[in-house]
C-alpha cells in the first residue's frame, strides 16, 4: 500500500506538449487564466505557446467584485462573479480590470490568432467598452508586423437594452475591418459571422469588410435586429468584389433579381468575359414580417438559377413575423428551390405549409427545424399539426436532422424513427413528449416584434 505521504505522479503532463495544447485550445481566454495556477508546465505552454493562441475564444460577462471575508489578513486580491439576476451591480461605471487578462492575451498573441470568437454581454457598460479595446487591438495602426485572422465571429448573447444602436461596436468593427489585406491575401478573413449582433449591419461597414477582404468564402449577415437596413446595392457589391464567395446568409428583403442575375448571366462574346462563381455552393435566406411589402416572386429567375447551379443548397428561414401568404409563396414546387435546411418559427400549426415543403423539397430536404415560444406552444400542438410531421419525415427520404419545439405523442416518434432510424442518435433529433419551446418572448417586447 502506498504510503500517505508519496506523490502521485501527474500522468496528463506525460503527454506530448502538442496534445496538451490541442487539449487547452478548447479553452476560452478565461478559462486558460484559471489553470495556470496548476503547475509550472501549464503556466510555460498557456504563457509563451503561439500555437494554442492560433484558436481563441473570448467571453465578456457582466461581473461584479466579490466583497472580501473581513476575518481575511494581508492583502486580498479582487475577485468577480459573474452578474445574474439575484446579483446587482451597483454602479454602471465601467470596470476594466476583471478582463486584463484577456486584454493581455491577446495583446501579446495578436500577430498569431487565426481564429478569434468574441461572445460579449453587450447590456454591460464595461463589456461593450472592453469589447471596442479589444477589436481595437486588431486595428491597422495596432498590427504594423501582420496579423493572421482567417475566421472571425462576434455575438451578442444577452438582451439588447431599449434597442440601442451600439455605435461604438459599430465603429470598433470598422476599425477592425480596416486592415487591408488585399494585398497579401493570407492575411485575408475566410470566413466572417455576424449572425449573432442585435445590431443592425449598414452598407458602410459591410462594403469597408469586403474591400479589405477579397478572399472572404463565408459570409453571415442575418443579424437579430428588427429590422433589415442592408440595401440590395450592397449585395451587389458583395458578390462582385468576393470571387471564391462559396457561402452567403442574407435577409430576402436585400436579396434582389439583379442578385440572381449576376449569378446566371452568359458570357458575351463581344463584351468582357461574365465571371463566374464556380465555388458558390450555398445560400443561407431568411424572409421575416418586411417580406409582406416586397414584390411578387420572379419564378423564372428561381428556375434558371437550379439549372446553372445544380449543386447550389439553400437554407430558408422564416421568422415568427413572416406572414403566412409569404411562407407559402417560397414553398411552391414550381420555383424548384434546393432547400437543403428549413426553420420555421411559428406561433400557429402550420399544417398546410409542412405538407407543402414535405411534397416541394421531398429530394433535398436534409435538416427541419420547427420552434415556437413559451406563449403559444399549446397552440401550435394538434394532432392534425402530429401529422404533418410524420408526413414530413415520409416524404423527405435524406432527412438527417430534425427538431421539433412541440410535444409529439409517443406513435408519432416511434413512427418517425421507424423511417428515420439515425434520428435515435444523440444530437440528430429533437422529438419529445413534453414541450420544449425555443424563444421566450416578454410581454413588453411583443409590440416591437410584431407591431
């Protein structure tokens, strides 16, 4: 038997620095700061490893200083908790210290980072403010030596207090766009989501993004702001200036026929060559309440477009707005959309309509979302509602995922994965008998979401 006092050797630190750092990039900044304190060999690979700093990601929460233990003697380091519900903040000063590390970090990793995902609690003084020096770090004049960003990801992941604008953000990531990499295209961004802002993206930035960027491939510009305020113009000028653009996620009210007919346009023998966009394989669209004041669909364009691009997938997104007529208007088989992933935010059954995307999409159907609220969940169930998704899972003979907020009888679930046996698999279904709505919707936004 092992005596009290032997030591246990630590067997983690046997393993290959290389897997150490593979293990510690599924960190977030400040997660690293936490273990460094373990051992002398964390603190070298978290403190001097450029590799590991290849991949960062940053969460900014709301924080509050911990009041310290009066029995404690000497000096007592400050200490955060993060801000909930039950906690208050008694100032709105901002307070920059809780996040010096992260500031650090990134400070002295900023010519290595290739991958930067930013998650910030934009309600919180001090996160916005720390989030604009952050951004700022990447800046032109901050980066004379390069930079190496291929992928870039911000989002906002709390409430979007009286719906202000966040101008400062706004004008952060103008700066951060600024750096030009247009002439050395490995420094360009690859990929660039913006989905996450309850912001609304202007044309200003998004053309400064696409200027300095000409390699960008991926693109997500469905920001969760009311309301659209990106111009058609402007995803013009996106899909002209990005030739190697393979994915794109735009709101349908920016999306005009112009958009399509650059896409499909022939070659004219006595004009320039018409360039073509080879590598564009999917189209992310999301049509919400703007919709009902946007003119008929041109199904001619939506036909020509399935025949020059085959391989072309789509995702359709309607929004808990989007008015009925509209939803079954994009459903139509005639238009021949290659819809490869449907979400449908609902707050009534639409049982019609699922009939109609199971018979138009049956061969491309791949990954069916269906989510509702709180409010209106008991709405949405109805046994004519349980049949149309069975229906659904019928007809659709490649579906590899599907979700469902409304509770299903347990014949429904058996029948679904009778057709659908991987939907078993952990992760690949949502199919449960007790409701589980998606969106939480208060009282006092419901004028602002649908007025």
């Amino acid at each position: 038997m092992a005596s009290s006092m032997e030591i246990i050797p630590c067997l983690i630190n046997d393993l290959p620095e290389l897997v150490l750092v593979h293990i510690f990039s599924f960190l977030t900044i400040d997660e690293r700061q936490l273990i460094e304190e373990t051992c002398k060999l964390w603190y070298n690979i978290l403190r001097t490893s450029r590799r590991l700093a290849f991949h960062c990601v940053v969460q900014l929460h709301a924080l509050v200083e911990d009041v310290p233990m009066p029995t404690r003697l000497g000096r007592v380091l400050p200490r955060w908790t993060r801000l909930t519900q039950n906690i208050s903040k008694p100032t709105q000063s901002i307070e920059p210290r809780p996040y010096g590390y992260i500031q650090q970090y990134l400070k002295r990793f900023r010519n290595d980072i290739k991958y930067l995902s930013i998650d910030v609690e934009q309600h919180d003084i001090s996160c916005r403010y720390v989030l604009c020096q952050l951004l700022t770090l990447f800046a032109p004049e901050q980066c004379s030596q390069g930079r190496q960003i291929r992928t870039f990801s911000l989002r906002f992941i709390s409430h979007n207090p009286l719906l202000m604008k966040s101008q400062d953000i706004i004008q952060a990531l103008r700066n951060f766009f600024q750096y030009d990499a247009s002439k050395n295209h490995r420094q360009s961004l690859l990929s660039c989501d913006l989905s996450g802002l309850t912001v609304s993206l202007d044309d200003d930035t998004i053309l400064m993004l696409i200027k300095h960027n000409p390699c960008l491939r991926k693109l997500n510009l469905q920001d969760q702001s009311l309301v659209c305020i990106l111009t058609p113009f402007c995803i013009l000028q996106i899909l002209d200036a990005l030739k190697d653009l393979e994915d794109i996620w735009i709101d349908m009210i920016s999306l005009s026929d112009e958009f399509i007919l650059m896409l499909i346009a022939e070659d004219d023998e006595q004009q320039q060559p018409i360039r073509k966009y080879s590598s564009f394989k999917h189209l992310g669209v999301r049509i919400r309440r703007e919709e009902k004041f946007s003119d008929e669909i041109d199904k001619s364009l939506w036909q020509k477009l399935h025949e020059k691009y085959p391989h072309l997938k789509m995702t359709l997104n309607f929004g808990l707005t989007t008015p009925l007529n509209r939803i079954r208007a994009y459903m139509k088989a005639d238009l021949q959309l290659p819809v490869q992933t449907l979400i449908i935010n609902t707050p009534i059954p639409l049982v019609d309509e699922l009939c109609l995307a199971a018979n138009s999409f049956a061969e491309t159907l791949e990954n069916v979302h269906i989510c509702t609220s709180g409010q209106w969940v008991s709405m949405t169930r109805t046994p004519n509602f349980i049949k149309a998704v069975v229906y659904l899972a019928y007809r659709c003979i490649h579906l590899r995922t599907l979700y469902v907020d409304v509770a299903l009888d347990a014949d429904a679930i058996e029948e679904i994965c009778r057709l659908h046996p991987h939907l078993k698999e952990p992760g690949a279904s949502k199919l449960l008998l007790t409701d589980s709505p998606t969106h939480t919707i208060n009282p006092e936004d419901m004028g602002d979401l649908f007025g």
